[in-house]
C-alpha cells in the first residue's frame, strides 16, 4: 500500500475508536501512538478525551502537553504541563521541571516571534 492509503487507514481507525469505550489510560495509550506516527488533533483529541474522564490524571495532561507542543501551541501546552504538574506535585522530579522548563522557553521564543 502506499502512505497515502496507510494514513487514510488510520484515520479510519481514529474515526472508529472515537467512538469506542474506553479508560483514560487506554486512551492516553492511543493518543501517544497517533502522535508518534503524525496524526497529531486525532491525537489530541483522544487525550483531551482522557482528561475530561478522569481530571486527576497526570498521565492525560503530560502527553496531552506534548501533543500540544508536537502542534505548536506553546502556551495551551505550558498550561496543560502545569496542571500535570499540579495534580503530582508529590512526585514532581526534576525531569518534569526541565519539561516545563523547556516548554516554557519555547513559548515564549514563539511568542517573541522568532
């Protein structure tokens, strides 16, 4: 097949499994392969899905930030990552605050213009 033909497939996939039951975890699952393979609002989608089934979820925030990033919007993504960090503030490590960290620098680099 060719990629033309895979990535309507996917999308078809999406389309289907939006539709499907599932936990946040499963879908925080899902959301991070869509991302890795360039359906990135599919991706989004499912993630902000996990989020509005369990609003405690660190997991559904965090992936969902990345997502976010992975698409350019800089502050939604910062503001995602902070949440995360919030819901988890007891296990916060210094790999989460280097992630803000970064994120927040790159927010501000786009918002500079640059």
């Amino acid at each position: 097949k060719t990629g033309k033909e895979l990535h309507v497939t996917k999308a078809q996939l999406a389309k289907r499994l939006s539709k499907v039951r599932m936990t946040p975890s499963q879908l925080v699952t899902l959301a991070s392969y869509l991302g890795s393979v360039g359906q990135v609002d599919d991706a989004i989608r499912f993630a902000n899905r996990a989020v509005r089934l369990d609003s405690s979820c660190f997991d559904c925030y965090a992936v969902g930030s990345s997502l976010l990033a992975q698409r350019g919007d800089w502050q939604t993504a910062v503001a995602a990552f902070r949440t995360a960090m919030l819901l988890a503030s007891d296990r916060v490590n210094e790999r989460d605050r280097a992630r803000l960290r970064e994120l927040e620098a790159e927010a501000a680099k786009h918002a500079a213009g640059n």
